[in-house]
C-alpha cells in the first residue's frame, strides 16, 4: 500500500521546482522572442541550447555518476512539459539527445555510459536515434538495415528515416540486424559517430511544424564501427533496447503533450480576455467558457495520467509500458483537440502568423505521430486489455 501512495504522489521536489523556475526563466527569455523566426527559418535553435548548457540543465536528465543531477524521469517529464509550452520543436530538438541515450542507459556496459553519457549530460554533444525506415516506420519488425562482423568490427549499411537532429548530432544509436534469421530477435544497436566513413545524411525536411527540430535521413554505406560500440558488447538485444527506450520516454513525450496544450490554453486565455464583441470581452459567453473548461479539463486528466506513467516507469512498475502508452495516446490526442480549439478562440486572427497559436497548431499533429502513432498506442493498449481479459474468471 505505501509502494502505490508512492506511486501516485505527483508533488515536486524542492530541487526539481527550483530547476521548473530556471527552464521556464530561460524560455521566456530566450525561446519566446525567437521562436517564430527559427519556425519560418528553420534553424536548428543552437543559441538557445547553449542557454541550456551555461545554465547546466542538460544535466537535469541524466544520473550523477554520469555527470548528471540524479533528479530521474520525472525530471525529464518537467523539462519536456515545460519548454514545448512555449516551443514544440525546440524541445523536441533538446530532448532527442536523451532519447539517443537511453539505449545506452538501458543496455550499456559501464565504458560505454561514462563515454557517452557524461558527453550528453555536460551538453558537450548532441544526440539521435535511429530507429525509423523508409519502409519500417511502425512496422518496426521490418527493418532492413543490416551489420555484418568483419574481424573485431560491423559493416553496416541501410537508410533511416524521419531522425530528429540527423545531421546536427554528434552521436547516433543506430538499430541493425545482426541475424536475420531470427526477425526482430536479430536486431542490434550501434553506437555509430558522426565523421565515421560512410555515414551521410539527407535533405532537410520541409515540415509543416516543429521547423526548428532538424529532420532528416540517416545514410549508412558500409560504415565500420568497432565491436566496442555494440550497445552492451552483445549483438541481438536491439529489440530490448528498443522496447525499454520506448516505453521509458513515451512519458516526456506525452509531457510534452500536455505542454504544448498548455501553451495553447493559455494563449486562448490571453485572446479571450481581450478580444470584445457585442459589447464584452468574448471570455464571458458561455459557450466561450465551455470550450475552455473542456480545455482546461482535458488537459488536466493528460497530465495526471501522464505523471503516472512516469511514475511507474520509475519504479519498475510491471504495468509501465501500458500507462505509456496510454499516456502517450492520451496526451497528444488532447493536444491536437486543445490547438484546434484555442485556434477557434482566436477566429480569423488565429488562421495567421499573427499570433503564436498557428505555429502551435502546426507543431501539435506531430504528436500522434512520432514515437508511435494514435493507432500503435492503442494497439500496445489492446494487447494488455486482452491480456486482462484472460485473467478474468
């Protein structure tokens, strides 16, 4: 009974609300004033990550043996709810190197985290992951990039699609079939560098939103990486990697979510307030009034259940993966309905570049999308109902 009052006690830290104060502080400073230029541009937000860096927060998401502030997930579930209230894609850009690392936290030797890890918690280098194909995007049993062994080395070759901060990064952890025998079982994670002969990139995506993350290809033609860089020295164990990673950071991106809706609840506060027809500010209809408290409400289950996820996956919790999913699915379903109502708040004005909630609105679909989509979410929750159902007497 206590280990569930535990579980279920969302009240920060000390620590983790002074860290709240400092990332809020940084982001009305630095990211508000910018943000819709680097959207329009789209420049990969390197001054304000350096902001992050002299103010030590890439720390935030990282344990302390590894140069990091042992704050754990939670810390990253604040850290993500928090900066994509005020920007989706710089967040995204951010937060793509922890999501680098977590297969290597989850699977790596000892040497392997101290090298990696502590680069990533000091903000020295930037991280991707790859996981993603241009034929394996869901359908992740059908990867077909491949590492062969030659003497004390892999020979990998393939494309990976959709790589937040591909190009930017310093390092990637690249999923390979090392067996293909045996499917999914077969798959291996690469810790792969960027300068490496034969690692290239491709165009920049033109996206609708998150313009500021950089998004594009991963091209491997017979790059050699030493064995030291098999993600845990043991080939076959990407598909754990994989699943572990996935299931501990569906909870910051559904935080992520949650922030984004926040962002546009508040601006749809703000327009409301001030915007004046018939006579009064429009924040005094009624059906104004219940568009918002529809808004605030949906945002509120998104972040109890979002905090749950994390606090579960925290503790090991045998149920983790579900309230990931749930969360994920949740979050960013609440996120699309939020932005697409708060841009209904602001009419006309809302349909331009105006005012922040059209970028907002573009940065938001990108949510039931990436990390799995809507459907994959309630896929992952289907198969645990089932499971559920079974047990059932």
């Amino acid at each position: 009974m206590e280990r569930d009052k535990s579980l279920l006690d969302f009240n920060l830290s000390d620590e983790l609300i002074e860290i709240a104060e400092l990332i809020r502080e940084i982001c009305e400073k630095e990211i508000v004033p910018r943000r819709a230029e680097l959207d329009e541009k789209e420049e990969y937000p390197f001054e304000i990550f350096a902001k992050f860096k002299e103010a030590g927060l890439p720390a935030v998401l990282y344990d302390e043996q590894y140069g990091g502030m042992g704050a754990g997930l939670f810390a990253a579930v604040i850290f993500a709810e928090i900066v994509s209230e005020y920007c989706l894609g710089v967040n995204t850009a951010i937060s793509a190197t922890k999501l680098c690392a977590l297969p290597i936290e989850h699977g790596g030797t000892e040497e392997q985290k101290k090298k990696y890890l502590s680069a990533f918690a000091s903000g020295e280098k930037i991280g991707a992951f790859c996981l993603s194909e241009p034929n394996a995007g869901s359908d992740v049993p059908n990867l077909s990039t491949v590492a062969i062994k030659k003497g004390d080395r892999y020979i990998l070759n393939g494309v990976k699609q959709w790589i937040t901060n591909a190009g930017v990064a310093d390092v990637y952890t690249v999923f390979a079939l090392t067996d293909k025998s045996k499917g999914p079982r077969g798959m291996s994670c690469f810790i792969v560098e960027k300068g490496m002969k034969g690692l290239s990139f491709g165009k920049l995506e033109n996206k609708m939103g998150i313009r500021c993350s950089h998004t594009r290809q991963v091209i491997l033609e017979d790059v050699e990486v030493p064995e030291e860089n098999l993600v845990g020295l043991k080939p076959n164990r990407g598909f754990i990697h994989a699943f572990q990673t996935l299931s501990s950071s569906r909870p910051a991106v559904a935080a992520s979510a949650v922030g984004l809706a926040t962002g546009c609840y508040k601006e749809a506060l703000k327009y409301t307030r001030q915007r004046e027809q018939f006579g009064k500010n429009i924040i005094n209809f009624q059906v104004v009034q219940h568009m918002l408290a529809d808004m605030a409400v949906r945002i509120e289950q998104a972040r109890l259940l979002t905090y749950r996820a994390a606090k579960y996956a925290m503790a090991g919790h045998p149920e983790a993966a579900k309230y990931s999913a749930m969360a994920k699915y949740a979050a960013s379903e609440t996120a699309v309905a939020v932005a697409n109502d708060a841009l209904q708040l602001h009419g006309g004005y809302g349909f331009t570049k105006d005012y922040p909630i059209e970028k907002m609105y573009r940065d938001a679909k990108i949510l039931t999308i990436y990390e799995g989509t809507s459907q994959i979410q309630k896929n992952e929750i289907g198969a645990y109902i089932i499971k559920e159902a079974a047990a059932l007497r």
